[in-house]
C-alpha cells in the first residue's frame, strides 16, 4: 500500500506538471512575474533563466505567429510595464508607445528563436542558435534611433556583481546570452528528455560564475594615483523654473553653497548633475563667469549639465537646425560643461537621446525626405546630436562626463574608452520619473559599465541616487533618493585596458554571425532531408 501510495503522489506531481507545461496562459503569466522580479529593485535575476524556458514552450506550441502573438505578447508587455511604468510619468503618450513598441520587437526576436527551437535535431546546436538570435536582437537594439537598451537581460544583473565579474571580457551581452543558452538546453532537455542537453546546461551555467571567479582574481586593477571628487546633490524640482527656486542666481547659489560645504583644499573636481543650471546658456555668460570665479578661489575644477545653445559657421551646420530672428543657424544640446580656472569652457554634447523625448527618431533621414519643407523641425526635431565622445582633462589625466541615457549604451561607453579615461563620471537628472523604480534601476546599471571598463566612478544625480562605484562594481558610498547632499570622496585613476575596452561588443557580432550561419544551416538541413 505504501509503495502504491508513493506512485499516486508521483502520477499527482506529473499531472500537475504535465497540466502546467501545457497551459500556455499559466506559462506566459509565470514568465512576466519571474522576468518583473530580476530586475531592480527585487534582482531576483535567476528567474530569467526559467522565464525563458516557459517562454520557450509557448512559441514551440504555437501553431501560428498569431497563436504565438496572443500568448506571449502580454507577458512581454507585463514585463516592460512593471519594469518601466516609470516612462509614463514623463510623458504619458511617449512612455505607452515604448512599452508596446518594445515588447513587439522581443516577440519579433522569440518568432526568430522558435525557427531554431521547433527543430528536433543537435538539440545542443539548436540552443545555441536560439541564444545567438535574442542576443543578436540586443545588439542591434543597442544601435537605431529607437534603441531601449534598459531591459537588455544582462541588466537584471547589476546588483549581482559577485558573479558577473567576467563581463570585463564580453560586456553585459555575454550575461544576456549565459541566460539564454542554459534556458534553451534546459528546454531542449525538457522537450526532446536529451540527456545532452542537460549536461550541457548544467556546464553553461556553472561555467559562467567560475569564469567570474578568474575574472576577479586576474583583471582588478591596483588603484593608482588618487583624485579627491565632491559629488554634489543640489535636490532640484525638475518641473518648475529655476530647480524650484526665484531665479537662476539663487539657484546658482544653492549649487555653490553645497559644493563649498562639501570640498577640501585637495578637492580635484565639483561634480554637478545633469541640467543642474536649468537653463541654456552660450559658452561664455555671466553664469560661468560667476562659476568660474568661484573655482579660482578654490583652486578646482568643475562638470555641470545644462542647455548650450550652440550656433554654428556658414557650412558647418549639421541638417537640422534651428534659425534665431536674424536667421543664424543654432541648436540646443544637452550638454556636460568643464570649468577650469583661467582656461576655456569645454564642451560634450549628449550623444544618446532619448527617443521622442529628447530628439524625434529618424529625424535625419525623415528630414532628407522632406524635400518641401513641409514638416516644422523646429518645432518637433528636439535636442541637437552629439557626435563626439568628448573626454575632459584633469591633472594629466582625462574622464567623460556621460550624461543620463549615455550610460545604458555599452557601446556609447566603448567610444570614450578609445580616448583611454582614468575614471568615468556620471550626471543625471532622474527627477523626471518621481519615486519610482527608474533611478534605483539607472544606478544599478552604472556598476556594469564599472566592471567592464575597471573604472573607478562617480555619479552625480540631480534627485539622486548619486554615489560612487569602484571597478569591482561595488557601491563604495550612495545618497538616499529625494535629499539634498554634497559629500567628498576619493578615487583612483586606472590605465588598465580590459578585453571588452580593447574588442567592445565582440560577442554581439559573434552571435549575430552565429544567428544567420543557423539559419543557413537549417535551411540546408531540410533541404537535404
């Protein structure tokens, strides 16, 4: 009877399975919850490897891309909306089109996936090829006007940091595809009971971690010399003029007053986030005179975020610019200010705008159509585009400021590291987004860049979190969000060139290779069959 007894648990468990693994409702709703919980503020990361599986089984059972459609793409739009509801409190409009938008192209890049999955064949082979096309879709997400780079898989990771130290070989891409190739073997070994496959997961996923042991012991720089930065949280309200204050002048002062509260004689540089003047100036103005003053007295260096409106010579113009009253070509940037005493302002123009938000996608090439001026680009075209990874220098040394959205594009990030930066900086304004997950998820994400480059940094966010990180990507010292604050910190330079500073997103064309060499190699397979 006891042995019976057992059976019938037994038959219960596999009906139970059997009943879930078969219900793709229950598999789509699983997947968004467990895909909500990896990423901050929960970084329950490990759930993206079952998410994956179930939504492996539901595109195999799919029938139709349509049947496909109907059971995947709410668990993708759940997922992109608990994660980055955040949008919305910007732009309503904006924030719902991303969403929809985003979670269209992962089913797009799942529709890819199946192809490989629905095979019976080298089960092993085909978990590869399937890996190779959700990773292939992030990196070419990373690369066009409507890039949304802020749920790539390997962000889920950033609070981990224990054992993702091996992305200063392959960047956050090689997460992103360490995820999805043990789901796609773990789902082979489900599928088709592949005994291979599941030797093969069982290596993948341990692999990785070790790999992040070696990465740790072998690649952490020494620090080298020292540099004293005083990060400053001025608090601002990003909806109301002047941060909030009376005036520019007294916002001015605010600034001032927390940077001298917080430096020393030995401070190298302020750091003030981004949009921290809350107005456009030009290059000289009475505004960086007046900041200028200050910095002789205190023998320092400053970076501030804030509006240039820069004008441009006859024939220098980019395509798209603005016209003031006596029709002199101009734009506004977004834009990190380098002050130094008795020396002229230095300049980086934003380079990765915020699609809709900051700059109209595709406003280049839709304004090439445009061959009768129908369209009012004044009116719609946004920010102007920086084109130059500009790095500052300090004491022999040099450091980018990346401003905002700059810092979730690895690859943006590559272009400074070509300039070979000590340390990097960060300025933001989250203010945008309130109280909500988006600047614990934006902090979070500054420790992989850390960890790639093996760069000490500093981030100075307007509402917060602001803080600094050291190239293990461990947080050294962080505010609390919604205060003001100004705190002085030391940093070290590093000249040390990982592999991922060196080759840059490798990995991303690897398996953008690898993606259409499967499908060639499926096609061909059927053909010969």
């Amino acid at each position: 009877m006891l042995w019976q007894g057992k059976i019938t648990v037994s038959d219960n468990l596999m009906t139970h399975k059997k009943k879930f693994w078969d219900q793709p409702w229950l598999l789509s709703a699983a997947a968004a919850v467990f895909l909500f919980l990896s990423f901050p503020p929960y970084s329950v990361s490990i759930l993206q490897i079952p998410a994956f599986v179930f939504l492996f089984r539901i595109i195999v059972m799919s029938v139709s891309f349509r049947q496909m459609f109907i059971y995947t793409y709410p668990a993708l739009v759940i997922w992109n909306l608990a994660n980055t509801y955040w949008l919305m409190m910007a732009d309503i409009a904006a924030g719902v089109a991303a969403i929809l938008a985003n979670s269209l192209i992962m089913l797009i890049a799942l529709a890819l996936a199946q192809k490989f999955l629905a095979e019976k064949r080298n089960p092993v082979l085909l978990a590869l090829f399937a890996a190779s096309a959700w990773v292939g879709y992030e990196f070419l997400h990373h690369r066009w006007d409507l890039a949304w780079p802020w749920l790539t898989l390997g962000n889920g990771w950033s609070n981990l940091t224990g054992v993702i130290q091996y992305i200063s070989f392959t960047g956050i891409l090689g997460i992103s595809f360490w995820v999805v190739f043990t789901a796609a073997l773990i789902y082979k070994f489900i599928d088709l009971d592949s005994r291979q496959s599941l030797y093969g997961a069982i290596i993948v996923f341990f692999a990785f971690p070790v790999f992040s042991v070696i990465s740790m012991v072998t690649t952490l720089p020494k620090n080298g010399e020292p540099l004293e930065v005083v990060i400053v949280q001025p608090n601002s309200d990003s909806y109301a003029p002047y941060g909030g204050h009376n005036s520019t002048n007294e916002l001015i002062d605010w600034l001032l007053y927390l940077s001298d509260s917080a430096r020393t004689e030995n401070t190298d540089l302020i750091l003030w986030p981004e949009n921290a003047l809350k107005t456009t100036v030009p290059l000289s103005s009475a505004i960086t005179n007046r900041i200028s003053d200050s910095l002789k007295v205190w023998n320092t260096t400053l970076v501030t975020g804030t509006g240039y409106q820069k004008f441009y010579e006859e024939g220098e113009e980019p395509n798209i610019t603005r016209k003031n009253h006596r029709q002199e070509p101009f734009n506004i940037y977004n834009t990190a200010f380098f002050l130094a005493p008795d020396k002229p302002t230095v300049t980086y123009e934003k380079g990765r705008l915020v699609p809709v938000v900051e700059r109209f996608p595709f406003a280049d090439f839709i304004y090439k159509l445009d061959r009768f001026g129908w369209i009012n680009w004044d009116a719609i075209a946004g920010y102007g585009l920086g084109t130059e990874a500009t790095v500052f220098h300090l004491n022999g040394g040099s450091f980018p400021a990346l401003i905002c959205y700059d810092s979730v594009f690895p690859q943006w990030v590559n272009r400074f590291m070509e300039n070979d930066p000590d340390f990097l900086t960060i300025i933001t304004n989250d203010g945008w987004w309130g109280d909500s997950h988006g600047h614990i998820q934006h902090f979070a994400y500054a420790r992989l860049r850390a960890i790639e480059h093996r760069r000490w940094i500093a981030r100075s966010a307007n509402n917060g979190i602001s803080g600094v990180i050291s190239p293990d990507g461990k947080v050294q010292h962080q505010t609390e969000y919604w205060t003001d604050d100004a705190f002085s910190f030391t940093i070290y330079r590093s000249d040390q060139k990982t592999f991922y500073t060196r080759n840059g997103d490798w990995i991303g064309y690897l398996m953008l290779f690898t993606a259409i060499g499967g499908f060639i190699f499926i096609r061909y397979k059927n053909e010969s069959d």
